[in-house]
C-alpha cells in the first residue's frame, strides 16, 4: 500500500480500509489512529478535544510527520469539507500544522530514512499533496464560518504556488473581512507569502504602502502593514517608519481602566498565582511557572511589536525608542510585555543601554507585584548591565522589608515573593549587600534556598554571614544522598566563590560521604571547590588523593586538579596526567596540562599531537563540506593551543595563535577562552590583532538564552580592549 495515499473525497467511514500498522507508526500498537480521527467527529466536546490532543500529541508528535500522519489526510480533508463536521475550525487548523511543517522542513529533510532502514521522501512529497489541495484552502478562506476562515487563511500564503493569484485572494480576503483578529492575519500572511514566492513582492509592497497610507483603514490594520512591509520589505524602513508606527500605536492602544490593571492594590492581588505543591522541590514548580508565563501575552500588538523588533534589528536608536513607547504606555498589559522585549536588546545589543535598563527598572511598582516580578526578573537576566537599575531594586526590596514584613522572601503571597526573591538575586548579582536580610533568611529557613545559595556567591563582603550558612546546608545535602547534583554545584560554587577557607573541613566531609554513598555525580563540583582554595585545603588531601585512581575518567581528571592545586608537586601529577589525555576531548586535563606549566614539558608532543589530529579532521570536515563539525572540534583545539602556549611560550607561539583563530573561526562561542590565552601571551599575539578589532566592532552580544551571556561579552570587551592599547 502507498505511504502517501491520494487527497481523495474519503469518509471517516472508510478509515478500516486503511492498514495502519503497515505504515510503522512510532507509538506502537496500543495507540489506535482510527479512533483518533473517529473522535474528532464525535458529538461529545470533551471527546473532540481528547482526539485533537492525541493526534497533536501523537501522530504529529513535537511537529514530526509519519506514514500514519499522511495517511490521516484523506480523512481529515474529508472533515474540513463537510459543513455538518464540529470544530471544523480546529481540523482545518490541524491540516495548517501538516502543511506548515512538511513546508518548512522539505529542503532539510528532502529524504529521511525510516525505522525500516529505507530511505523516505515524506517531506517534499507531504507538501506537495498540500500544494495539490491549495483551493480547498481557497474554498474553507471564504466559508461563512469564521474559526474555519481564520484557520484556513494562512494556508493562501503557504500553499499557492501561483503569486499572482494569492496576492488577489489575499487582497479579496482583506477587503471581505471585518474582524480585526483576521484583517491582522491576512497582512501577515501576505508577508510570509512575499518571503516564500519572491515574485509576489512587487504587488505586495504596493499593497502595503497603500494601506499604511490610507486614512480610510482602521489603525490596526496600517500598524499590521508597517510592520510586515517592514519584515519583507527592510530597505523599505526609514527615518519614518518607527515614528509612523508609535503614532499608530497611540491610536489602538486601549485606554486604561481600573478593572483592566494586571494587579490590583495591596498584597492580596498577590494570591492569583497557584502555590505550589508541597511535595515537588520548589524549582521544579519555578521552572514549569516560568514557561507557563513564557506563553502569555498581555496585549494584542504584543506579536506584532515582537515581528517588528525582530524586523528591525540593528536599527538600536529605533528600536529604543519603540520600547521607550512601549514601557510609557497607558495599558499595563503592553508595559508588561514591553519589559522582556527590552531585556532581550539590552542583553543581545551592545551599546549604552542605561536609559532603557531604568525605564524597566521603573515597572518595579509597589502597588503592582506581578509586573514588578516580570521587571526584577528581565533585571537579574541582565546582570552587570543592570547597574543603572541599582538604586530601584534596592528601593524595592527595602520597601517590602518595611512595609509588608521583614521576611518578604518568605511572603505567604505568592507573587509578591517571586517579585522579592527577583529582585533580590538581581541586586545581589551587583554585589551589592542590601541584598543580605532576605538572602539570610532564605538560607536560615530553608524557603526557596535553591534560588539564593547562588546568588550568596556575589557578596564575598558578607562571608562572615553566609559562609556558615551554606555550610549548614551542605551538611544537610550530605544526609540526604538522592540529592540533584546541581545542589551541590550551587552550594560548591558559592562556597568556592565567597573563598572563606573555614569550608574546607565542611567540603572535605563532603567528599568523603560521596565516595561513601557512591555519589560520583556530586564528588566533581565538590573536587573542583577544594581546588580553587589551593594549598589553602591542604588538609583535604588525604580525602582527595584516592579518587585519582577512579574509575570515571572526569572524575580522575577533577582529582588530580585537585592534588595538584593542593600541593603543587608536577613530579605526582604530570605522570598520571599523560594516560588522561589519551581522549582528546578530556579538556579539563588538557587545562591542567597548562596550569602546571612548565614541568609539564613532557607532555608537550601529546598536546602538538592533538592539534595536528584535530586540524587534520578540520580540513577533511570542509573537504567534505560538514565543517559544521569543526563547531565542536574548536573547543578542544583552542584549549590544547592555550595548554601548550602557558607550557613552552614563545617558541610555539606562531602555531598557537593560528590554532586559536582557526578555534574562533569555527565557533564563535570559543571567543572568551581564545582572548583569555591572547592576552597572556601579550606581543606574541599582535597576528590576531585584526580578529580583535573585528571582535570589538561587532555590535551583536550572542546568543541572549544563556544566562552567562552577558558576562562572557563583557569580558570580551575588556580583553579586547586590553590588547588593542598593549599591541
């Protein structure tokens, strides 16, 4: 039987002339397709939505398509077509998944091989027999009912192949529609159709000029041609777009009213949060609150000021001023939503960003915990950049130790404490030691203490304070073996960070129940805090030395850092050290290589070895054009080079420096370890003085998802710096 069964007029009836377990569905025999699509029809709601979910859940499982899926199309369009079919809005939304899908990723996955071995060319061909059905999406855009035309309508600009033809429809579609939430959709979509069919740009643009400039079209709708012109069109934005665009803005945006502010006053708004479960560890009920309130939006031209930014990009002086509109809006829901819009640009552009850090730090409202919260949070992502917001934050926190009560971190209002906790952490990660009340009372009850052991690690001016309270709580975590082991990664870090030598005899304690309870897992953070007090935990050797015998070899490698750090004797390190760098990848050891310096010399030619393996399997990656494995490689190749610069300095100095800008060609994210060996190396580094220049000119800061982001541009920065007034 054919995977790929003809788009034919179908009934639901017909669904057991299809040999389902023949097409290899993923999720074995228990899940019964048929039945799916049979609910979907089914008179009873609860039934439909159960069907919907499966088959979203399921048969088109993370977005991925299957035989089964394709083979679900006959019937589904057989749905779409019948007037008398329930929630055929959501069905046609469903074929708009398949579509949208197998559209987007038929040149990616052009052909895949199938649990059977053999080779699949579901993609292309799924998206061809969607581009076979095109006009059944042109008859559900014009069906009287209204979730069907909403549905459908985006499948015009994905679908028709014929531009000219889907820019008329498309005009039609506009021209027949009233509502607002549709009129938006049909300007979208002529966007997404101009940057699939190129040869639709001409008339779209004099169609998106029209409308921007025509006073006889609702605000809404110019404001939605502005901004998509603006993301097919970006030689179109000028001096004028953006001050066009805030005064549209000013026109749709809803006046305020009391019943409409995201929070009431006073401390009991703070209940609309559901407290968390007791039995579930607090930041696994953080982590899943967060993402739940990563999907909300508060404004209806949220998604379009999110489209327009993106489309904006690097114009920042436009994009400044958008935002300054949008955190001055009347409608806190827009304010709202204006907050991580700015902490976004602020953490991925350089440049002085202050005036932008203190509009945000102006959403910290007292009356208002639950924008305050989003606020304090966009301020902790920030980190050092935030040090415009200082004085706000400490304001903040010291009006709810005042006002509400002393231990605001533990405040029975649920979002009232987020708020606190936030902006807690961020006025902590300034180093700054008003934030010490609520991060003391954190660690002394034990109330969300996963969220301020790390940010203990900030104040090493209050190590009197807090030392003996993560100590306290590392001895807890050492009674209880089944632990995270990230709990004893922040506790480490913390105690390593704060350098109060009174935690070595807690760190050793620590050790020693690893190894009892078999803890790998947590024995590495900890080895790697003993390592950072030097010979300063001496008396922890005893403990340590044992676990260079291992069986893990990352845990060897952290033992022996360990010893040497602790006693600094290369004539017991550098022999052990030879059979951890027979994986090359093991860069800890390789790092170690280079601590030791000198008296490593004997494990030169394993490191010259290393860099001629890794350039070889370089040039054979772009031989066989899959450099992007070469993204990996630069890793090892830009800590093997700096290992062999701190162990023999200059006479290597030329291999050095083209192994550390080849590492940084290939992967950007290797910037801060390269700059890091530049600098020691002072004038032997002046060949990479274009690349630094380069480096410092750039203007994007990197990928903004990783919290230490920011901190690793600064750094760059001042290293840049650094070496461009020395070389």
């Amino acid at each position: 039987m054919s995977v790929l069964p003809g788009i034919v007029p179908l009934m639901i009836n017909d669904l057991d002339s299809i040999d389902w377990a023949s097409l290899g569905h993923a999720y074995g025999p228990g899940d019964d397709v048929p039945g799916w699509l049979r609910g979907m029809v089914s008179p009873d709601p609860d039934v439909r939505e159960e069907a919907f979910s499966n088959f979203y859940g399921k048969a088109l499982h993370q977005g991925s398509v299957y035989p089964s899926t394709v083979a679900s199309l006959p019937f589904l369009f057989a749905m779409a077509d019948d007037s008398e079919t329930p929630d055929r809005g959501a069905v046609v939304a469903l074929l708009l998944s398949i579509g949208r899908e197998v559209i987007d990723a038929e040149e990616i996955y052009a052909v895949i091989c199938g649990p059977d071995g053999e080779e699949s060319a579901i993609y292309p061909d799924t998206a061809n027999l969607m581009r076979e059905r095109a006009d059944s999406f042109v008859s559900y855009a014009c069906d009287p009912d209204q979730p069907v035309r909403r549905a459908a309508i985006e499948g015009l600009g994905l679908f028709l192949d014929d531009a000219k033809r889907a820019v008329a429809l498309l005009q039609g579609r506009l021209e027949a529609e009233d509502g607002a939430t549709e009129r938006a959709l049909v300007v979208r979509t002529m966007a997404d159709l101009v940057l699939r069919l190129p040869a639709a740009a001409a008339p779209a643009r004099r169609w998106f000029d029209a409308l921007v400039d025509s006073g006889a079209t609702d605000p809404d709708t110019r404001l939605a041609a502005l901004v998509h012109r603006a993301r097919c069109a970006p030689q179109s934005v000028d001096d004028r777009t953006v001050p066009t665009a805030i005064r549209l803005l000013r026109q749709v945006t809803p006046l305020p009213r009391p019943e409409d502010d995201l929070a009431s006053t006073g401390p009991c708004a703070c209940d609309a949060e559901p407290e968390s479960d007791p039995d579930v560890p607090g930041y696994i009920t953080a982590a899943f609150a967060d993402l739940e309130r990563h999907g909300r939006v508060h404004a209806p031209t949220t998604s379009l000021l999110t489209a327009f930014h993106e489309a904006l990009g690097a114009r920042i002086d436009d994009r400044v001023a958008l935002l300054t509109e949008q955190l001055h809006s009347p409608d806190p829901g827009t304010r709202y939503d204006a907050i991580d819009m700015a902490r976004r640009l602020i953490t991925s552009w350089r440049g002085d960003h202050s005036g932008l850090v203190r509009l945000v730090a102006d959403c910290l409202l007292p009356h208002d915990s639950y924008t305050s919260a989003a606020a304090a949070a966009a301020l902790e992502k920030m980190a050092a950049l935030a040090e415009p917001a200082r004085e706000a934050l400490a304001a903040y926190v010291t009006a709810h130790l005042t006002e509400h009560r002393p231990d605001a971190w533990a405040s029975p209002h649920s979002v009232l404490r987020r708020a606190h906790q936030h902006a807690v952490v961020a006025l902590a990660g300034l180093g700054d030691e008003r934030a010490l009340p609520s991060l003391l009372i954190a660690l002394d009850t034990g109330t969300d203490a996963w969220r301020a052991v790390p940010a203990a690690g900030h104040l090493p001016q209050a190590t009197a304070e807090l030392t003996p309270r993560l100590i306290r709580r590392l001895a807890d975590a050492n009674d209880s073996p089944d632990q995270p082991g990230f709990v004893f990664t922040a506790l480490t870090m913390a105690l390593s960070r704060l350098g109060d030598p009174a935690a070595v005899p807690a760190l050793t304690d620590a050790i020693q129940a690893a190894v009892q309870h078999q803890q790998w897992h947590t024995a590495e953070p900890i080895l790697k805090a003993l390592a950072s007090f030097g010979p300063r935990a001496a008396s922890a050797l005893e403990a340590v030395r044992p676990l260079t015998e291992a069986t893990s070899t990352s845990l060897r490698t952290a033992a022996l850092s360990a010893v040497w750090e602790l006693e600094r004797r290369p004539e017991t390190v550098v022999p052990l050290l030879d059979g951890l760098l027979e994986s090359r990848g093991n860069t800890d050891a390789i790092d170690l290589v280079g601590r030791i310096g000198a008296p490593a010399a004997p494990l030169v030619p394993r490191l010259r070895q290393i860099l001629n393996e890794q350039a070889e399997e370089n040039a054979r990656n772009e031989l066989n054009d899959a450099a992007v494995l070469n993204i990996g490689n630069a890793w090892t190749l830009v800590h093997t080079a700096s290992a062999l610069w701190d162990v023999v300095g200059d006479s290597e100095a030329d291999i050095v420096v083209a192994a550390l800008l080849n590492a940084w060609k290939d992967n950007d994210s290797t910037a801060c370890k390269v700059l890091a060996c530049l600098d020691r190396m002072g004038q032997a580094a002046r060949p990479a003085l274009p690349r630094i220049h380069t480096a410092l000119a750039q203007p994007h800061r990197g990928d903004d998802r990783w919290s230490h982001a920011v901190a690793n541009d600064l750094e760059i920065e001042r290293i840049c710096r650094s070496l461009v007034a020395r070389l």
